[in-house]
C-alpha cells in the first residue's frame, strides 16, 4: 500500500509554480501562430484596405507643385577701417534671423496682396474655384461681398506657400501647391517677383522713416541749441561777464584772458612786475649813488654836459696857468680867468647834485608806482575770485551749449549720410531660377499605398488580437501554462485511426503512441520517485479525452513491463468496457463495496498490456461508492498486485467524485482539450481539485492540431518522426 499511496514529493507541481511565470514577454512563435489562425481576416482586411486606398487615391484631386529659387545676400552692415578692410560681418545666428525677417515678407499680406493684384485674383472667382474653394455668397459683418471673397483669395494664397531654406544657406525654394499647374507657376514666380519689388519698398520706406525721423530730430536739437545759448548769454549779460577771448592772438602756448576783469588782473601782474624791477634798479642805484662821492658817480661821469664844462674848467686853467706866467695875480685878465674857472666848477658841481637829485627822484617813483601798482592788482584780484563764483553756473551752460551743439551737429552728419543713401536703393535679393513648370506631388500612389496597406494591417492585427481575446479557450500549451498554472505533460494530435484504439497504441511508431509514450515518459520525472503509483485521469468536463489519456497512460506502462491495473471510476457514464468489447455486469463497485473479489472482475486480453476493472452497473449513489474511505481501501487492497493504479475518473464540474478520488490518488492528470471548455471552466475545475488537496502532476493538451493552431509539425514532438523515416526508408 505505501508503494502506491506513498507520500512522492510532488516537485514537477512545485518547480512549475517557481518558474511557470517565466516566460518571454514576446513569444514569436505564439505571435505567428496567432497570425496563422488569423490569416483569413489578414486575407479579407488587408485588400479590402488596398482596394480603398487605390479609390481614395484616384478620387483625389491631383497637386502640382512649382518652384522658384531666389538668393539672399545680407546686409552686412560692417564696420570699416580707414584702410577699407572689413572689421565685422553678419553671420551664424545673426544670418539666420535676418534669413527669417526676409522670408517672413513672402509671406505678409502685402506681398500677399500684390501677387492677387499683379495677377487679377480678385476680379474673378476663378481662382477660387481653380483651388476647389467654395467663393463666399454673403458678405461677412462689417464687409463687403468683394471683401470677403478678397479676404478668401489671400487666405488661399498663404495657406498654400510653402517656403523652404536650409540652415546658413541665402539660398530660398519658393513653392506653390494648386490644382492647376499653370497656375502654380504663375504664382509662384509672382511671389519671387513680389519679395524683390516688397524688399526694395521696405529698404525705401526705411530710409525714407529714417529722414523725416531725423528731420524732427534735428528741429528739436536745433531749438535746444538755441535756448541754451540764450541762456548762457543772458546769464552772463546779467552776471557783467564779458568774454574777451574772441578776436584776441596770442602766442602759441599761451591762453587769452576769458573776461575783461581776467585780463585786467594779467595786466596788473605784468605791471607790478615790471614796476617792481624798476623800483628795485632805481633803489640799488640811488644806494650806490649814496655811497659814492658826487664826481664819482658813474651818471655823473657820464654826463655830457658835465664832461664839457670839465673841458672847459681844463681849457680855462690852461688859459690861467697861460696868464701867470705872463701877468701877475692882479692883473685884470688873469682874476677874469680865475672868475671863469670858479664859475665852471660850480656849475659841474651843480649838474653833478642834479644828477644825484634825479636818482632818488626816480628811486622814489618807481617805489610810489610800484605801491600803486599792488594796490590796484589786489583789487583785481578780489573782482576775479568774484567773477569765478559767478562763472560756475555760466561753465555749466557753456558745456550745455557745447553739447548740444555737438549733438547737432552728429544728426546733420548722419542726415546727410541718409539722404545720401536714399537717392540710391540697392536690392539683395535675386530670381536665380524661376519656375519653368509644375511636378505633380499629389496624389502619391507609393505613399497611398503604403498607408492603406499598413492601416489594413493595422485594423487586421487589431481584429485579430480581439479574436484571439474573445477566444475564451486553452488552444496551446502556452495557454496551459499561463492561465492554469499547470506545466504541461504532453500533447495529443486529432489522428485518423485506421484500427481500434488499443490496436492504435499497441504500436509504437504511430502517432498516437508516440504522443502519450511521451507523456507517461512526463510522468516518470513528476516526482523524485518516478511515476504516481496511483493516477487519477479526470477533466474539467466530458468528452475531453480523459477515457483515452487512462487506456494509453495503462498501456505505456503496461509496455515497460509493468503491472498496471486500469480502473474505470467513472460511476456516472463508464465507457472502458466498450475498448474491450466485455460486459459492464461487475467490476469497480462490487470490488470497492466488498460485494465481489479483484481477482474475479479483472479483465485480462492479449491485446492489452494492462488488466482493466470496469465499473459495473451504475450505482444510485457514487459519491457514496467513491468516498476517500473506500478509494483507499481498494488502494490497499491491489498494492501487492500492481505496480501502478490507472483511475479513469469523471469530469471535476458539476460532480464532488473527482475530488473525493483526486484526495487519495498520488498523482492527478488533468485532460484538457484544445480549443474546447472555456478557460474559466478549466479554471474552477483546477482549483476544485487543489482545494480537495488533489497532486495534480500535470496537464495533458488533447485533440491538439498544430497546423490548425498555426505552429506546423514542428510544435512540442515531432510524433512521426519513426514513421516518417521507415516510410522514406
């Protein structure tokens, strides 16, 4: 008994709960077997999707495109030198916003606006028409009609300009999209045309705001130049400052007196100056002429008159030593000549102390002078110090006046600059290729094509993926895995059977065998001890293929050389007598009640490899019948005799007999077939089991076709491997 109800640690159950989540996040096979079970919405969208997209497209109205290329050359506003090498230009991002404000003309109103006049867009609705727009019939509030529908023709104009440049480059594509393609070229080039002859107003317009600013700007520092003027004049009117630099020369290195009292005072100082050296020559001489004796002076000795009476006074004492020696003392001519000389020396001594006299006369005027003099600088003095005071205001409307004067004179320079270049507007903007024709750029067939395409894929793929949700059923073993939690024993194929069932597993190079050799082989490695020595075969509901699973699990083992007993425990509708073609007349119920004996119920056939216990009658109470007590008991009772017991069970759903068995077996094998129960069937079936404590070794997917499912020969075992190389063979 403990040979078959022994306590196997159930590890495949335990591994399988660790790692069954472990799955890619994107199964390529999956997803193209989904797409091969969902091939034929692919069929039917796809070129639904192409057949509506080549309609749109030939319904389309066809675009034509023109182009003209114009060429922008920047202002550079440089800064030159005096050897007329440039210091500055415009470029980088400098470049790439005046390229913007340029571009941004084609597309103002005004440009706009000339390109309808120069082409009489607004005297018909033609062109309206031409681009499919629908001309207004009602004005709009405040409009009139032909407002409206000018409004509408620059609207149109705009919204079908396209303008195109690359980055750094002054090169710019001009293009025009409408309907018609002589009207796109015709468009197009009166948009270049519209920028030169709008770029040349603008510059105009420019120089011409520039001079009338600059007129009014110079009016008004004319008339602050006058006000500050008369505010410096009559200030110094009032304040008695007479400027007297004006029409004075002076030497080179010297500064004019700035007023009469400045001048007076230099005056003064150069007068003093000069009084006093000649007071101090004067002073030195009539000191030296005290020291001296009269007739020593250098003045006196000096002087004619004093030198020719000195001739004289010799002459006349020649005349008297003359005398003497021919007259005596007495005689009348010798005391004449004495007289003379008497007279001589007091006239000489008379000059001499005039000469004396008149030193110290003019010592005693250069002093007088020179007191003067200072007396008459310090008065100078006081009224310079008084005039600077009162000059500080009028140095502060000087420099106003200069300033003004200076700002004055800035704007004549710059107006005359102005004017000068207003005579002559230059233009920076070429027409280097006009538009010569139109390309149709609409409607792109590839593109269209590609879209439909792809949307047809789209709304397939998403149709498919509905399907594939709304599709309520296990129908892989990746399904098996995922949504119960069950790792997966094996796969059985829908297989035509040319013999009975038992003929069918009996050999061991078809498919069928080959499927559940694989699954007991699954089995073996459930447990750390081998198989279940007790297996129940159950599903969720009937017709699953449970009743197979149990024959062909018995047979495999049988095969091995086992001792299999096969029990058919499905009290409710027992089916695996009708495998042997034997009588259903005692079996499973007689033995488990202890109304019969094993050894007399067993069937035995060559053709099988296992002994087979059929249910017997059905009994009115099989939850009774199938209790764990008695389930056990008859485990205890064939323990000896077998080496594996086979329970061919009743579906879990609806029923408590499953579960009762499923308590007591070691192992349970829960049947799924492929696309049959709804998931949430197999679900509740699962978890009734692991709430009655069932070991569930594993689920087996049945009736699984693989080329159906979208997965070919190569999913899971390839099962006719064997037959397929002994027919090559």
């Amino acid at each position: 008994m403990a040979s078959i109800q022994g306590a196997e640690s159930h590890y495949m159950d335990d591994d399988f709960t660790a790692d069954d989540m472990n799955q890619p996040l994107l199964n390529f096979e999956e997803i193209k077997a989904m797409l091969y079970r969902q091939r034929y919405i692919f069929l039917l969208v796809v070129p639904i999707a192409l057949l509506l997209g080549f309609i749109v497209t030939m319904l389309m109205t066809p675009i034509y495109e023109a182009t003209a290329k114009v060429q922008i050359e920047a202002d550079t506003n440089s800064i030159v030198d005096q050897d007329g090498d440039v210091l500055q230009q415009v470029r980088g991002a400098e470049f790439n916003r005046f390229m913007a404000g340029k571009l941004a003309i084609l597309r103002s109103s005004k440009t706009a606006e000339a390109v309808a006049n120069e082409l009489n867009l607004f005297g018909s609705n033609e062109f309206l028409e031409v681009m499919n727009v629908e001309a207004a019939l009602e004005p709009a509030i405040g409009e009139t009609l032909a407002q409206t529908r000018q409004k509408q023709v620059l609207s149109v104009l705009n919204e079908n300009l396209v303008v195109d440049t690359d980055t750094g480059s002054n090169v710019a594509n001009v293009i025009f999209q409408s309907p018609d393609a002589e009207v796109s070229k015709r468009v197009v080039n009166a948009f270049a045309e519209g920028l030169i002859t709008a770029n040349i107003a603008q510059r105009f317009e420019t120089a011409s705001y520039a001079r009338e600013f600059l007129e009014k700007e110079i009016a008004n520092a004319k008339e602050l130049l006058e006000d500050s003027e008369r505010a410096s004049i009559e200030y110094a009117r009032n304040s008695q400052i007479i400027d007297a630099s004006d029409g004075i020369s002076t030497q080179e290195g010297e500064s004019s007196p700035k007023s009469i009292t400045t001048a007076n005072l230099v005056q003064g100082n150069s007068d003093l100056a000069a009084a006093r050296t000649a007071r101090v020559l004067a002073e030195q001489r009539w000191r030296q002429a005290q020291r001296t004796s009269l007739m020593n002076l250098p003045e006196v000795q000096s002087s004619p008159a004093i030198q020719n009476l000195q001739a004289q006074a010799a002459q006349n004492q020649a005349q008297i030593t003359e005398l003497s020696r021919r007259y005596k003392p007495g005689h009348p001519a010798f005391k004449e000549a004495r007289a003379n000389s008497g007279e001589i020396d007091a006239q000489i001594n008379r000059l001499a102390r005039d000469i004396r006299n008149s030193i110290e006369s003019e010592y005693r005027t250069a002093a007088s002078q020179e007191q003067a003099l200072a007396q008459q600088v310090e008065g100078f003095k006081s009224e310079t110090l008084e005039e600077q005071n009162r000059r500080v205001e009028l140095n502060l409307l000087a420099r106003e006046v200069d300033t003004n004067r200076a700002q004055y004179d800035a704007l004549l320079e710059r107006y005359k600059n102005v004017s000068t270049a207003s005579d002559v507007v230059t233009n920076n903007i070429t027409i280097i290729d006009e538009a010569n024709s139109a390309l149709q750029v609409a409607p792109r067939w590839p593109i269209n094509m590609a879209i439909a395409l792809l949307a047809g894929l789209g709304l397939a793929a998403g149709l498919a993926f509905l399907r594939e949700t709304w599709n309520n059923t296990v129908g892989s073993t990746d399904d098996v895995q995922r949504k119960l939690s069950l790792p997966v024993l094996g796969v059985t194929p829908i297989v035509e059977m040319d013999q009975t069932l038992l003929a069918e597993l009996g050999d061991p190079k078809s498919v069928l065998s080959e499927a559940y050799s694989s699954i007991r082989s699954s089995l073996d490695f459930s447990t750390r001890d081998g198989a279940p020595k007790s297996v129940l075969v159950t599903s969720a509901q009937a017709s699953e293929g449970k009743s197979t699973t149990a024959v062909a699990l018995a047979q495999n083992f049988g095969r091995m050389g086992k001792k299999v007993l096969l029990v058919d425990a499905d009290l409710r509708s027992p089916s695996l007598h009708t495998y042997t073609n034997s009588k259903n007349n005692a079996g499973f119920v007689a033995v488990s009640t202890g109304q019969a004996v094993l050894a007399d119920n067993v069937i035995s056939d060559d053709r099988m490899q296992f002994d087979l216990l059929p249910s017997g009658p059905i009994p009115p109470n099989p939850v009774e019948i199938l209790a764990a007590e008695n389930i056990e008991r008859f485990l205890r009772e064939v323990a000896h005799g077998y080496d594996h017991v086979v329970f061919d069970g009743p579906p879990v759903m609806g029923l408590a007999d499953a579960p009762q068995i499923s308590r007591v077996t070691a192992g349970t094998v829960f049947v799924a077939q492929a696309g049959g129960a709804a998931t949430s069937v197999l679900q509740n079936a699962v978890e009734r089991l692991r709430q009655a404590g069932a070991r569930i070794s594993g689920a087996v997917l049945s009736r699984f076709d693989s080329e159906s499912r979208g997965y070919g020969h190569n999913y899971g075992y390839h099962y006719d491997y064997g037959s397929s190389r002994a027919s090559e063979a």
